[in-house]
C-alpha cells in the first residue's frame, strides 16, 4: 500500500469509528507501530486528524462532536436537575471529610457538590472552568488547583496531554466522577474521547473512585468505556435506578447509595 493510501486509509477509519487506537491500525494496514505514529504525526501537523493518546480522532468528527457535546450540556444541565442535586448533596455532606484532597471533574452533577461543602482545609482539583469559579465564590480560602490543557469552547472544560499530565502527578483521596451512561456489560461511559482520557488519569491518581450517577444514565451506553465496573468504589445514585442493575452492580462489589428525596 503507498503512503498516501495508507493516510487516506487512516482518516477514513477515524472519520467511520469516530476514532481509532495505534494498535487497530497496526493490525488493519499490515505496518509497524512506529511507521503509524509517523503517518499520525504528519497527518496532524496537516490538521487532517487529532493525535490523542493511543491512537487519534478525525477533526471533522472533533468539531462535530464538539458542537453537538455543546448543546448536550446544555440540555443536561436542565435534565434531572432536582436528582442530581440530590445525589451532590449527600456525596458532600456524606463522603467528604476534612483536611480531604478531592478531585472534582467538570461535569454538572460534581459541580453541584461545592454549595454543601463545609469541611475545613480542603483541596480541590479539577479540569473544570466552571467548577473553579464556582469554588471560588461558596468556599473562600479554599485551595484550588485547576490543571492546563487544551481549553473545550462551550464544554468549559480543559483536556488533553497536558490534563492528563496534571492528574497523573497528582495524588488524591477521593475522585467524584459522572459520565452518560453505565451498564452491567460496558461499565460506565462517556461521549467524548478527550474527556473520557483525563477521566482515567483522574482514576489513576485517586484512592477512591466514586461515580455520580442519576437514575436516567443507567442502562444506557456511550461510546468510550472510562472505566470498568471493578475499579468503581462508590456509585451514589437516586432513588428512580433500576432495582435489578442497582443489585448487579452490588454483585460486582460496588458499594451502591441510593438517596431518597
């Protein structure tokens, strides 16, 4: 296959699967893994593609996707207000203790945390713009660590290596975390490729993982997996879940809170 034919074969591939790993494209064009990394590092230096890490996404899926997360948040931000500030206050007022290092990622329900915060001596990290300012205003003295990376329009959320890097040198006790979906087979997922990476990095660096779910994400699959159910610690749910999944994700050893109104 020429070299063009291959560049070609690659975008084609990232453009279909909405993304595509290092290690599928070894297998699917017969070369090497560092003739790969090559091609993506021309390709993007061409702006054809965006390299991530362990493979890259095509900038007309990224700029489609960036658009269409836009007015999901938008609209999530809306959905299921009532439980999800149900479920922030008890993670709070419940699993956070004093002198505690949290890590907090950008999405709604994590941000709703921060009004019912009270503990003293606090640290909070998180990739999340808002959730920054939002800290600033309730908790006064509070110290604050917001990583770099490359800045989401409209996600008002920071991704990428430098993300990544910031959390994988970074030790914290406890990680709240949501996604937009979590079932028995695929675990809990995520839309967004760039998010889903600085989710896992958050995982890593954290001693508990606690997912934030409300009741209308379950059952439901995106399309990259952040994390396996056996590395969930804590799932804090709303009373509308699913009694039969709520009582498999026991099964896997999650300890699952389900909070009344």
């Amino acid at each position: 296959m020429l070299k063009e034919q291959r560049l070609n074969r690659i975008i084609t591939l990232a453009n279909r699967e909405q993304g595509v790993t290092i290690h599928e494209l070894v297998a699917d064009l017969g070369v090497v893994e560092m003739t790969i990394r090559r091609d993506l590092a021309l390709l993007e230096k061409e702006g054809r593609i965006r390299r991530v890490r362990g493979g890259a996404i095509s900038i007309e899926q990224q700029i489609v996707h960036n658009k269409l997360a836009e007015l999901d948040l938008a609209f999530r931000r809306k959905k299921a207000v009532k439980q999800k500030a149900i479920i922030a206050r008890y993670a709070a007022q419940h699993l956070v203790h004093d002198d505690e290092i949290i890590t907090l990622e950008a999405g709604t329900t994590a941000a709703n945390m921060i009004p019912y915060l009270s503990q003293k001596n606090l640290t909070i990290l998180t990739n999340g713009l808002k959730t920054l300012l939002e800290a600033t205003t309730h908790l006064p003295g509070l110290t604050l660590m917001n990583c770099g990376g490359i800045f989401q329009e409209g996600l008002f959320t920071f991704v990428g290596p430098q993300a990544e890097a910031f959390f994988d040198g970074l030790k914290s006790d406890k990680l709240f975390v949501s996604g937009t979906g979590i079932d028995i087979e695929n675990g809990f997922t995520d839309p967004n490729i760039l998010e889903t990476q600085v989710k896992q990095a958050m995982a890593h660096s954290a001693r508990q993982v606690i997912v934030l779910m409300d009741s209308s994400k379950f059952g439901r699959r995106s399309l990259t997996p952040i994390l396996p159910l056996k590395d969930i610690d804590v799932l804090i749910t709303d009373s509308g879940a699913p009694a039969k999944i709520v009582q498999a994700l026991q099964n896997q050893g999650i300890d699952v809170r389900v909070v009344k109104e």
